[in-house]
C-alpha cells in the first residue's frame, strides 16, 4: 500500500500479487461496496490526534468503501454519497486498485495508521494489533505517523 499527499487529495493505492483468483462482491466495479472485508480487500485506518479515524478499503474487483469513527467501532459517517476517483485492473498476476481522498474527508492531525489485507481468509497486517481473532479497530495500537500536506493544502481539513 502507498499513500501520497498531492494537490488534489490523499493517492491510496494497494497491489496485491497473488495469482489466485481473488474473491469479489457481484457489485460493478468502481461501486461502494458494505462489508467490503468479506472479499479480498486492503484496508487503511488513519488515526488522528481528536481520537478519530478514517478506513478506507479498497477490493481486488475494483470496489471501495470509506468510513469515519469517533471512537473504536463509533461511526460517525458512512460516507454513502462518496464517489472518489477510482482506479483498478486485474490480471494473472494479481489485482490494484486506487482511490483519491479529498483532504476534507483527512483531517491535518494524523497521529498513526495501519494497514492490513484480507485474501481468501488470511489476514495479514502492517503491524499487528493485539488479540486472538482479527479486530482491526483499534488505533492506539497503531504505529505512529505524519503526513506531510503540500504547501497549497496545508491549511485545509482541520
């Protein structure tokens, strides 16, 4: 997973390189798709300083969800009106998918983030969280982080 500030808003952008077929939601591509993780999908969670945190999953058929908490597990905004600019391809050798956040919908104070992927019902993660089942909601234990806004934006989203 990549992330890049540019002008514009937040790049995300996953690549998974697993030749097996990925599993996918019957939903058309570019489309938001709920419950997104039952599917082979990458999510991001970024937390910041308020206590909130923004997930954005992006799925191997070209799908996305984005959704804001208050707290672990506290929704806040569902986001049902998004429609980011969506990228995404699929071949022999794997899937990508991207999506471009407007820096509304990313506050200026990130603190930490994590990323994690679920493939054919594996879970792996960019740093782990504690527990015995997989519970990704849970930013204190991310890994500390900054995100450096271009100069023209910097101002914007707080």
């Amino acid at each position: 997973m990549t992330l890049q500030a540019r002008a514009d808003g937040l790049h995300v952008a996953a690549v998974s390189r697993d030749p097996e077929p990925a599993r996918v939601p019957a939903a058309a591509a570019r489309s938001r798709v709920a419950d997104l993780w039952h599917y082979d999908v990458v999510e991001l969670f970024l937390a910041f300083r308020s206590g909130r945190y923004l997930e954005v999953e992006l799925g191997a058929g070209g799908h996305f969800l984005v959704l804001s908490f208050r707290a672990p597990r506290e929704r806040c905004d569902d986001h049902a009106d998004l429609r980011p600019a969506l990228e995404h391809g699929r071949g022999v050798s794997g899937w990508r998918a991207a999506l471009l956040l407007d820096w509304s919908l990313v506050p200026a104070e990130l603190t930490a983030l994590n990323a994690f992927a679920c493939a054919r019902g594996r879970y792996l993660a960019y740093q782990p969280v504690p527990g015995d089942a997989p519970d990704f909601h849970q930013p204190s234990a991310f890994p500390p982080a900054a995100l450096e806004r271009p100069q023209a934006i910097a101002g914007r989203a707080e």
